[in-house]
C-alpha cells in the first residue's frame, strides 16, 4: 500500500488484521483459549514484568481483542485501546486508574440512565463522588470544579435525548483544571465525532451499541488519546508513582503516551476482571466492517423519522439535532456534519399513558432496552431506563413522563414511517 493515509471505511475493514501467519484465514480468527505457552522461563519473566509485550491470560489480552483494541483505536485517532466486557465495565475501570477515596469526578446530567445510576449509587462504595453540571451550561463545570476533581465525563451525543455536547468548551475546562476529559462517544461512533479531535483525552463506548451494530454481542472500549500529563501535580499515583506489584515501575514514565491504556489493562482489568470474550469481540469486529455504511443510513432514517414525527398533530415536540429548528442544530453541524446520530426523543400530548400506549402499539419497531441496533428500537425512559430517577431528574436528563426514545436502524423509512404512523394513530 502507498504512504497515503487510510480512510475511515478502510481502516473500519483492515485496521488492526492481517491474514493469520500460520494458516491463512483472512478472517481473524476467535482465539478461544485462556491461557497461552511461554517460550521459555526467561520470556514468561519478562511478560509477567512488563518488560515484553505479548500474550498471557485472556483475562488480560487476547489476540481477537487486541485486533478489536487497534481497530478502534485507529477509528479514533487514538494512541491505543482497551477492550472489556461493556460500557459499564469500561466507566468502572477507567475511574479506578484516576480516582481515589473521597475524590470527585463531574459528569453532565444528560446521560444514559444507566450511567447515572452507576454515578450516583455503585461508585459511592468505592468513595468515588459525581458532582453534575449542565452541559447546556458550560460555566456550571467550572463551578463544580475542586481540589479533588480528577476528571470530567460527558456523552458526545446524549442518551436519551440527542443533544449535542460542546466538547471543546468542556475541555477547555478540563484543561484550566488540570484534569483529563473522558467522553462517551457511543452514540456517535467514530464515524460521527472524534472526541479526540476535539480535545478528549479519553474516549469510551459501549461496543454493544453502534460499533458492534446487531445487538448479539456486549463489550466495552477505553480509547487512551495520549494527550494528558499524568505526572502533573502528583494527581494520578496509579499513573505516576512507582506501582509495587511491578517492582517499582512508574507507568507514565515507562509508557509514555499510552501509559493509561496500559494501566486500565495492568492495574484495572488485571485486577478486577472485566474480560471481553473473544468471541464477543470476534461478532463486534465484524460489525465495525460496515459501520461507515450502517452509520449512515442509521442518520438519514433518523432525520426523516424526525420530520415526520414534527409534523404530526399527536406529537408537542421532537428532540433531534438533525432538525433545522432544534436548539442542538448548530453543533451538530460542528461536530457531527454527516448526521446527528439515530437515537433522539419525543414528546406525546398525552403524556405518560400515551408514551407507554405508543410502544405497546408498535409493530415494526421492537420494545427492548438497547440502542444502536439494525433494527429500530422503541422505549419509554420514564418507565424504564430512567424509572430510578425521581420525576425532576427524569426531566433535567431528558427522559420526562411524556418521552419516547427511539433507535431508528436501517429499514426502509417509509416502513419506519408507517409504524408509526398507525400506532399514532390508535
């Protein structure tokens, strides 16, 4: 190949693969195996030291993930990537690499339900505390800002809503903190956004969502940018202090600009567990093959789907960036110029009854808690994703009594379109 940089849907098929050495297989194969030979004492020494890179226990890499790990890594611009079990599991890990007792991290308010119950409930048994912001609200992350802030998290394009975030005014903050910015970028997917263009020092997904893209797999994705100093100020000991388990490396030092992907793989999923099957991340790989192609689709049924439903007399509102007249518009031309992504809300005259009476009329589209499928896919958030919320939360997060959330695939929008607009209609 010329010296010429790949493109996005090349990288999405070659990046990371080669045909395999010993038998040819052009596919990568599933290396279903825990554990894998030595070449001698010597080389096991240097693997268990840190001092070689190279396979131990799938539990902390695996030839299929590592192939997954370098594909997304170089969808978004990364330095290098962590594979592991789901986004939830990638959120915990990445938090233990930077997060002491009694530290706070701040996160923005529209978020997955799921993430926010994990904020605001799991983490406080590990003495880790969220502080929220409004992301429609950029000096409310200045405000929030400590002595023991550590890290700012935020959602490229919000869950459940679809609203824009302004990454680079967020990470301005961060910058002025001295603290890294994480960003969420499941929605979106590498197709859409690249947080680290835009100043992300650390990037996760759910590969259960768009990357993976037919719903049959789970799996997580930390993305290390390579941008942050993590010895400054003394702030990250994981990343910056001799590690005794490592006969006093200091990863920062040794690594460099993946020192943190390392540190996720070393200290986080060494030591917790979080493992991505390989052949999870065998089915998800070959979802990311045609995510450019899947991608679009996904944005040009969504913005149709959203007229349709702007114009219909059953519906006060719609929340899609895509739409002229939405508030988020202008970002998602900044940020997301090919589409602004297949997950949005909108809003019944009939409130909750009539939320919860829409999904059970639906035909074509599926009720179930995911997004991101070929299949589109309908939800009530009140009654579901965000029912551990009280009722102020469930609106200041975008998933009020009267919201529908839909994941629009990629069927044929005039199907889409007729689904709803007989159950509308009953």
């Amino acid at each position: 190949m010329s010296d010429r940089l790949p493109g996005f849907s090349t990288l999405a098929v070659h990046a990371g693969a080669q045909p395999d050495p010993t038998t040819g297989a052009r596919a990568t194969p599933i290396y279903q195996t825990t554990s894998f030979v030595f070449n001698d004492a010597d080389h096991a020494a240097s693997l268990f030291g840190l001092q070689a890179f190279g396979n131990i226990y799938t539990r902390i890499g695996n030839p299929t993930n590592a192939v997954l790990e370098e594909r997304v890594t170089a969808l978004e611009g990364g330095t290098a990537a962590l594979a592991v079990a789901s986004g939830h599991a990638a959120q915990v890990v990445v938090l233990q690499q930077l997060l002491q007792p009694g530290d706070e991290f701040i996160a923005a308010r529209k978020l997955y339900g799921g993430s926010i119950n994990q904020f605001s409930h799991a983490f406080k048994s590990f003495g880790w505390n969220v502080v929220w912001a409004d992301s429609d609200d950029i000096a409310s992350f200045e405000r929030a800002v400590t002595p023991r802030t550590k890290a700012i998290f935020i959602e490229s394009i919000a869950n459940p809503g679809g609203s824009i975030t302004d990454i680079e005014a967020i990470s301005t903050v961060a910058r002025k903190a001295g603290v890294p910015l994480i960003v969420d970028n499941t929605l979106a997917s590498p197709y859409l956004i690249r947080p680290i263009d835009h100043g992300a020092d650390i990037v996760v997904h759910s590969l259960t969502k768009f990357l993976g893209g037919h719903g049959n797999s789970l799996g997580g994705i930390i993305v290390d940018a390579g941008t942050f100093d993590w010895s400054t100020g003394g702030k990250y000991p994981m990343l910056s202090e001799p590690r005794p388990e490592y006969h006093g490396i200091r990863l920062q030092e040794t690594f460099g600009n993946f020192a943190f992907a390392i540190a996720c793989r070393v200290l986080g999923l060494r030591d917790l567990g979080p493992a991505l099957s390989p052949f999870n991340a065998f089915m998800i790989l070959t979802g990311i093959e045609t995510l450019p192609l899947r991608m679009q689709k996904h944005c040009d049924n969504a913005k149709a789907v959203a007229e349709f439903l702007a114009g219909h007399p059953a519906v006060a509102s719609v929340s899609y960036a895509g739409l002229a007249s939405d508030k988020y518009n202008q970002l998602a031309r900044k940020y997301a110029p090919k589409g602004a992504g297949a997950v949005f809300t909108f809003s019944l005259k009939g409130g909750y009854d009539a939320g919860v009476s829409l999904v059970s009329k639906l035909q074509l589209f599926s009720h179930l808690a995911n997004v991101g499928d070929t299949r589109s896919l309908v939800i009530h958030p009140a009654s579901t994703t965000h029912s551990q919320l009280d009722d102020a939360a469930k609106v200041k997060s975008g998933a009020g009594p009267d919201v529908v959330r839909l994941s629009i695939g990629i069927e044929d929008k005039e199907d889409l379109i007729a689904d709803l607009e007989q159950a509308l209609a009953g």
